[in-house]
C-alpha cells in the first residue's frame, strides 16, 4: 500500500469552499477573518488532518533529512539501546534524529508530542511500540508520513511496517525450560504493554497447552522496588518455585525480595529474566534470561524506513527471534523433602 501524499494548503482550500489565501491567513492570524469562514477552514483542517509544518514541506519536496523517534522512555535498557541503534544506522544513511518522549498515552500528551515532532523537517518516523504511549502515537501519526514500528511482537495491523523481537515465541520457549525442569507452574510478573503484552500470552498459552491452569499475573509497573516487594509476598508462598520476569531490571528486584524473605535462588525458587541487560550476567546469581538484540532492532527500523521511503511502499514486517540465555539464576525443581527431582 503507498503512503498518502500528505495533504496541501490547496486541498484545505478546496474542502472548506474558500480561496488559498483565505486559508492562510485564518492558519497564520494575521488578518481578520469572518468567523464563518473560519470555521470551514478549521474543519477541513482537521478532517484532512492538515498540518503546516516542515514534515509536509519535506515530504512533499523530498529534501529533508531528519527522522523522529518516538519513545515512551529513554532510559530504560531497551529502549536507550534501541535508539543507540537507530542513531547508529541513520548516521551511516546520512540522516539526523531527533528524539520525542510521549509521557503518557492520554490524546492531549501524544498530539502534542507528535504536533511537536512533525514541526522538524521530518522524512519519516520510528515509532518504539514497547508500551500504551507507543502504540498510542503510532495510532496518532498522519498516514502520509513514512513510520515503522520498533516491537516487542506482531501485529494484525499491517497499516505499518514493523520490525519486531517475538517475545511470544520467547516468553514460550523461557516457560517450556522452567517446566522441563520439573516446576509444576511458572508464575508471571509483567510489564506494562500496549494491547496485552506478547510475553504475556506466550507464557499462558505454554502453561495452558500443558494442561496447568495459569497463576494471575502480578502488575508491579516498572519499578524493581515494587517487584522487590512483589518478591517478598512471593517469598511466603512454597508453591512458588519458578517465576518469569517481564523484564531483567523486575527480575533482580523480585530476586532480592526472595531472599530477603528466606528463600534461596535457584536452590528454592528460579527466576528467569527478559532482554539480558549488561548487569545481567554481573548479579549473584547471573540470571537466566532471554537474550534480545535491541541495538540490531533500531538499525533494522532505519533499514526499513530508507526502504519504505525510496520505494514509496511500505516494506514487509521483519520478524526476529530472541535467544535464552540459561545462566545460574534457574535450576531443577525441588521435592517436598528438599531432593532434586531424580
């Protein structure tokens, strides 16, 4: 499917039923207008969803050499090694970025991140769909702007292009480990997502194929302090014995409330992370997790866009599959007497 041609100040003019002019100097204020026909320009503004802005100027002359990043955080691992890698690939296409942090998904935080962005010289945009924010804005964009989405799993909208880390196909494999081992259940802590998290579905339909009915997943947000609290509920519970992480930073938190709370890893309980962190391998014990290349993920996502806006199509979704990484943080079940399985 092409990308639309973004709308002109002639179409604005054409809708609303008035001369060029008349929709200039109702965008630019300057002089006086009837409020009647102000009122048509307005509307057509927003039924066309014009925006007079260098994005459009830009797309429309093909001379621009900026791309936005859309980020619902910056900090973060993934999401800070995802732009390192975005950076990294538009350097070498001779692109420049500009980063737009949506704080939140309410309507008036993301049209004012995305009005924002779209005022630069944009020649298209990467949209990181970690979250509610970022599918949020990826929603939001005009659909004559060129975007790709940076994921952590697929999606039925093939409005977009995406470049997408299964983390469904991940979370399943991390649960099957943890069952083989001989846990009777593998217990979830997420994440905050947008749309219901992959890794989500994946660890309850492992668990379900099994024939194990899933514990309710736990919602601590993002902060390891909350999980470290998560950890000590958990830690009184003896049918725990196996946890899944919905990512490395809730992983370390969960493990400290665990042992703070008399239980021992992996002897007691194993805990698998998600994304491999740097400081992953550095905490005792080095955690198990799911390895994901969130560098590879944001050069990809240029990779796509340059192609997208070349070709003028929209390029075909890339699927990439994360590894486990099994370290110390995980080990057999054991028995009621205290035995490993045999």
């Amino acid at each position: 499917m092409e990308p639309r041609k973004p709308p002109v100040i002639a179409d604005v003019a054409r809708v609303a039923g008035v001369s060029v002019p008349t929709v200039s100097r109702v965008l630019n204020g300057t002089v006086p207008v009837s409020e009647e026909r102000r009122a048509r320009v307005m509307a057509a503004v927003k039924a066309l969803d014009y925006r007079p802005n260098g994005a459009a100027r830009s797309l429309a002359n093909q001379a621009g050499s900026m791309i936005a990043v859309f980020a619902g955080n910056t900090m973060r691992y993934g999401y800070a090694a995802t732009i390192q890698g975005v950076e990294e690939a538009a350097r070498q296409a001779g692109l420049m970025v500009v980063v737009t942090v949506v704080a939140g998904d309410d309507d008036d935080v993301v049209e004012t991140a995305v009005n924002h962005a779209l005022g630069q010289p944009l020649v298209g945009a990467i949209v990181l769909d970690f979250d509610p924010p970022g599918g949020a804005t990826l929603e939001r964009l005009p659909h004559w702007l060129p975007a790709v989405a940076a994921a952590s799993g697929g999606s039925s909208n093939e409005d977009r292009s995406r470049v997408y880390m299964d983390d469904r196909v991940a979370a399943s494999h991390a649960t099957r480990y943890l069952l083989d081992l001989g846990h009777s259940t593998v217990h979830h802590v997420a994440i905050p997502s947008a749309g219901g998290s992959a890794r989500v579905h994946g660890w309850r339909d492992t668990l379900t194929d099994a024939g194990i009915e899933p514990p309710a997943v736990v919602h601590p947000g993002w902060d390891p302090l909350a999980a470290r609290d998560v950890g000590l509920r958990l830690a009184s519970d003896s049918r725990v014995t196996a946890i899944l992480a919905g990512n490395d930073e809730l992983a370390i938190g969960l493990i400290k409330g665990l042992v703070d709370g008399g239980r021992r890893i992996p002897d007691d309980v194993s805990v698998v992370g998600f994304d491999d962190h740097p400081l992953s391998q550095l905490w005792i014990p080095p955690l198990t997790t799911v390895r994901q290349d969130f560098v590879r993920l944001g050069r990809r996502a240029v990779e796509l866009l340059v192609e997208q806006t070349t070709s003028g199509e929209r390029a075909p979704s890339v699927r990439m599959i994360p590894d486990l990484v099994v370290r110390e943080s995980t080990g057999p079940a054991r028995t009621p007497a205290g035995r490993s399985p045999a």
